[in-house]
C-alpha cells in the first residue's frame, strides 16, 4: 500500500481517485481516472479520463483515453483548435487484463473479465468475457463458459477483500468443477457450456 502511494507524485493523487489498495507503478501518468481497489497498473501506462475498475491488470507501455485531436477542421493543434475532444469517459470493468502497449480509444467501454492483448488498438467497445486482439481489436474467443462466467459475475468477487475473493473463486471452482488441464493449456477456445 505504501509502496504503491510512494512511486506517484503528490499532485497524481490530487487530481484522480485511486484506492489505497490499488498498486500502481512508476512513471504512470493518470488525468481525471478513478481506478478501483487491487488493479495493477503497470510502468510507463498512461489513462487519461478512464474509470477502471477492481483487480484489473494493465501491462506497461498501455494508453487509455487521450486526446482526439481535431483532424477534421484545420488544425489538428490543441493550441490553435477548440474542437479536439478530450471529453469522452473511456471505461474498463472488473478483472480486466490489459497486454502491453495496448491503446484504448477515448470513450470505448471494456466489460467485465476481458482481455486485451498486446500491442492491440481498441476502439469499439470490448464484450464482457471476452479475449480481443490485433489492430484494430476483434473478439477472438470467448474467455470462459457462458454459464460459468456467470456464476462469476453474480457472486461479485470483485468486490471482495482478496482473501475472501480467493476463497469464493476456490469454491465456484469446485462447483464448477473446471479440471487444471483445462484452465491452463489454452482449452478456452474448445469451451463448450
Ligand atoms: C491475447 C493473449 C492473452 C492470447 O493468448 P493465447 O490465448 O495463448 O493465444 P495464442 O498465443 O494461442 O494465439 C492465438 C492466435 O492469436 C494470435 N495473437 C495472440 N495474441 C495476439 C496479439 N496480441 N496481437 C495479434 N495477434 C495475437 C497468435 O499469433 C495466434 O495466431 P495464429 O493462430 O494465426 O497462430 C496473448 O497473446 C497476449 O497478448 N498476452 C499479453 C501478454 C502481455 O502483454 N504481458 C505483459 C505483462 S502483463
């Protein structure tokens, strides 16, 4: 916790809403973001009006929000142009996984349990349960079982302290009853419900 209020300027604090619990690393720039308790956010990231949301994990070098410079009226500088758009809510939900150097367009919504993977350019919004990549991002796969995804999202785990999410997850587990083969050898995309 310490940690993590240490590696940020005072004047980061001043002007976003970051939990206590969230870890963020050195040399991230945030402008008008709220990030939710647990999310990592990785070196380098830069958010710019993002709302993020619990246990997210946003790789280095990934950019959300930013500037639209107005490209459409004669000049594209902020100096000389009072059309850039800089207004627009970019969102990320719960237990987001951002891969490095991704960039999220400013206002595209990332739904719950998502993934981003690396070196993506996101700009429509990102189902929920979803693993999404490339440029521009499509949906890839599905990132688990509808049914179980479900059962994920109705018990709120998010919202959890960690050793009480861990312990809900342990159980839904074996509830589940999702094999460890199956979770880790990249069977997602054979997921049948
Ligand atoms: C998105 C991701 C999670 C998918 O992993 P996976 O399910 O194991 O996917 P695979 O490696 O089996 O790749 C499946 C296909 O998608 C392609 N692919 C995977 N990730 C991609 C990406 N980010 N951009 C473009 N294509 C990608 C692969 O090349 C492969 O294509 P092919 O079938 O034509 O060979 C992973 O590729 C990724 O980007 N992880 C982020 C890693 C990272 O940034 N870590 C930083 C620390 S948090």
């Amino acid at each position: 916790m310490l940690r993590s209020l240490a590696c940020l300027p005072a004047n980061v604090w001043k002007r976003n809403r970051v939990s206590i619990l969230a870890r963020v690393c050195s040399g991230v720039c945030m402008n008008r973001c709220k990030v939710g308790q647990y999310t990592y956010i990785g070196r380098n990231a830069i958010l710019n009006g993002a709302v993020i949301g619990n246990y997210c994990s946003i790789a280095p070098g990934v950019q959300i929000g930013g500037m639209e410079h107005s490209y459409w009226w004669y000049s594209t500088s902020r100096r000389l142009s009072d059309q850039c758009v800089d207004d627009k809510t970019t969102t990320v939900g719960h237990d987001v996984w951002i891969g490095a150097g991704a960039v999220l367009r400013q206002g595209v919504t990332v739904g719950d349990g998502a993934i981003i993977g690396a070196l993506s350019f996101v700009n429509k919004d990102v189902p929920e349960n979803t693993v999404c990549f490339g440029i521009p991002a499509k949906v890839h796969c599905r990132r688990l079982p509808e049914s179980i995804f479900h059962r994920l999202a109705a018990s709120q785990y998010w919202g959890l302290s960690t050793r009480q999410a861990r312990r809900l997850l342990r159980e839904i587990e074996a509830e589940c009853r999702i094999s460890g083969a199956a979770k880790h050898d990249g069977a997602q995309r054979g997921w049948e419900d």
